[in-house]
C-alpha cells in the first residue's frame, strides 16, 4: 500500500474548537496509510511544541493580507513545496487557510480539500465571496453539521461537493474524572454547592451577556448557586473581558461569578458542573457541547447550527433559543431543582456521544473520505496513462 502525503494548511495553532480537531485527527491519523505535515501562516499556538515534538514538519508561510504581492510570493513558495514533497492531498481548514491553499494547490496537488467548520457570521459578504470562489478549485468542501452543508447549499455551493464529517470526542479524556466536590473545593466552596459554567472562547457571538443575565433569575431562585466562565479573549479583542466583568456586575452577580480563564483540565471541569451551559448565538458544531456530553454533565444549548443534531431535546439535553436569557434560566434552573432529571440526562447524553461522535468514527470517515478521492482522481488519469 502506498502512503499517501497529506499536507495540512491550517491559520494558527492556537487552543480552539478547529485546531482541537485537526489536531485529535493528526495524533490518530493511521500513520502506515497517511503521512502528515502542516503548513500555518502563523507559527503561534500551544500546539506548535506539540508537532514539534511529535516531529510533524510544520512550515509557515507568513502573509499579512491577501492584497499583496508578498501574499502571492508565498502562494507560489506553497506551490513549490507541494510539488518538491510531492504531496498527494493539500488539506486546507478556515476561511484563511481556504482562500491562501485551494487555489495554488489545485495547480500541483492531486487532491485539495477545503474545510468550513461554521456559518462564518464574522466574515464580511466580499470575504464570503472570496472563500466561495476559492472553494471552487476543491474536489470537496468539508463541513462539521448538516446546518453548514445546508447554509453553504444556500450561499451557492455545489452541493455534490460537500461532505459531511461530524466532530469527533476523545472519551478517554473523560474516563476516570475527579469527583465534582475536587472543583468545589479548588474554589473554596462548600461541597454541596450548585455550579453553573460555560467553556467557551471569549468572543461576542458566544451569548455570554444572555448568560450573565439569565444567572442573575437563576439566582433569584437558587441562591447558593455560583457560576463559572472558563476560557479566554481572542487576542484581538482583550478588552472583552473586562466587558464582561463590568456586565455581571450590572447584572447583580460580579461577586457569583468567576472567570476563570484558560483551563488545560477541562474534562475535570465539565465533570464539576451541575449543569454546563452553552449559551452561544450562532454554532456549527460545538466542541463544547459535544465534550459536556461526553463528561455526563447535564447541558443546556441554544438552538443553533448543528447542535440540534447533537443535542436531542429532552432526551440528552435541553435546548432553548438562542438571546433568550430567560427561557435559558428555565432551564437551568429546572435542571437544579430535578437532580435525577439532570443525572438521567448526563448518562444519556454521554452513551449518545459514544455512539455518534467518537473520535474513531471523525477518523475513520475523514481516512475513507481521502482514500476515495485519491481512488477517483487515479481512475479519471488511467485513460490517458494507457495512451
């Protein structure tokens, strides 16, 4: 069998939702199959050490924007590279990596892959144009939830390009957790203590605001309740943060709720959740959510993008609409006040995980995705080789 060079092009390499599954995908990729490298246009992340250390080759190609002649130079320096590696299939993840690789990949490589992983809500109409055209030189665009592909159809996408490929959850990550009262005490709260928390990157379509405002009714009703924020700002929006902060204290509840920042033990996190909360205005797929399952913790999601594909109603979760801050104090609160409610829908939600959104699946489905096209690409050149 012969390995197939894989050459994935991706923004950065920081902690997201994203960059967590191309890189799940790079540590369980089948190595005798596949050979991996990456190419960033940014060499920054927290997971740079970790291919430098697992011997990923990783090549930046710095560009500051797409309207200059040094942006061009790099697209060609990709070009030279793919075909100096010859590298079978150029995969290419968000709107940057997308428009930067499809189209100087589709000149040399045998496949080229685009993915889109959201409903893009902070692209501009020109940059949303910009990634269609671009996609255009792909043999497939990728996306994460039935929403995206039906979005992407709508945005005048081929739709017999697009393929399905839902996020995949490590569960070994949430075997053998802590008990919930470890959190407790790391905070310094008595054992019994109700904890309400969102894992989410600090950004503003996460509905943090309707979050803070629904913790405000909430502890109306549960008053030894406390909240958690974990994650950080995008480093392009720090003062964020401080809204934030400012905002919960409008709200009547600065002295409840903790921002914790960034967290490496998540896992252990969602397992110290009495409920966990994902409170965002607009998804794809989220991570978060998906893990929150897979810890057992009982979740409460706005109805948005793919999470209803994750996220069934009343059987492994609870999902209300989105910027309603009080149909998601309901809900939370209707979660505290039936534990054997919640407890029954944590175990459900983590068997559904199990069953629909391993790792395994992610990666067995994303390796039969590549060998196909490459099978179809050979099939369409045997004519002309035997001329």
């Amino acid at each position: 069998m012969t390995t197939a060079r894989v050459l994935n092009v991706v923004p950065t390499l920081m902690c997201g939702g994203t960059e967590n599954q191309f890189m799940t995908l790079a540590r369980t990729l089948d190595r005798v199959r596949f050979d991996l490298e990456f190419a960033c246009l940014r060499r920054c992340g927290g997971f740079v050490d970790e291919l430098v250390a697992r011997d990923v080759p990783l090549t930046e190609y710095p560009v500051q924007t797409f309207r200059s002649l040094a942006a061009l130079a790099q697209q060609a320096r990709l070009t030279r590279h793919i075909r100096r590696r010859r590298i079978h299939i150029v995969h290419a993840y968000n709107f940057y990596g997308n428009v930067f690789a499809t189209p100087p990949a589709r000149l040399v490589a045998p496949v080229v892959i685009a993915s889109i992983r959201d409903r893009a809500p902070y692209l501009t109409r020109m940059q949303k144009r910009v990634q269609r055209y671009a996609c255009q030189f792909a043999d497939c665009v990728l996306v994460n939830a039935e929403a995206v592909r039906e979005w992407l159809i709508g945005d005048g996408y081929d739709a017999s390009k697009i393929a399905v490929i839902r996020n995949g959850v490590d569960l070994t990550r949430f075997d053998d957790l802590p008990s919930p009262v470890t959190l407790r005490r790391e905070l310094g709260l008595p054992d019994d203590t109700p904890i309400v928390g969102v894992v989410s990157r600090l950004t503003r379509l996460k509905g943090l605001e309707q979050f803070l405002e629904a913790a405000a009714i909430v502890r109306s009703c549960v008053p030894t309740v406390r909240f958690l924020v974990v994650g950080e700002t995008n480093p392009m929006d720090r003062q964020y943060l401080r809204e934030l902060q400012e905002y919960a204290a409008r709200c009547g509840v600065a002295e409840h709720v903790t921002f914790t920042g960034l967290r490496t033990d998540v896992p252990a996190m969602l397992a110290g959740f009495t409920v966990s909360v994902m409170p965002s205005l607009n998804e794809a797929l989220s991570n978060v959510v998906l893990e929150s399952m897979a810890a057992g913790a009982p979740t409460v999601a706005t109805r948005v993008g793919g999470t209803p594909e994750a996220v069934i109603d009343g059987v492994t979760g609870i999902l209300v609409q989105p910027a309603d801050s009080a149909a998601l104090a309901d809900a939370i609160v209707h979660l505290l006040n039936n534990p054997q409610l919640a407890a029954h829908l944590g175990c459900a939600a983590r068997a559904h995980i199990g069953d629909h959104f391993s790792v395994r699946r992610m990666v067995r489905a994303t390796e039969d995705l590549y060998t196909d096209l490459l099978e179809r690409k050979q099939r369409k050149r045997l004519p002309s080789a035997a001329c």
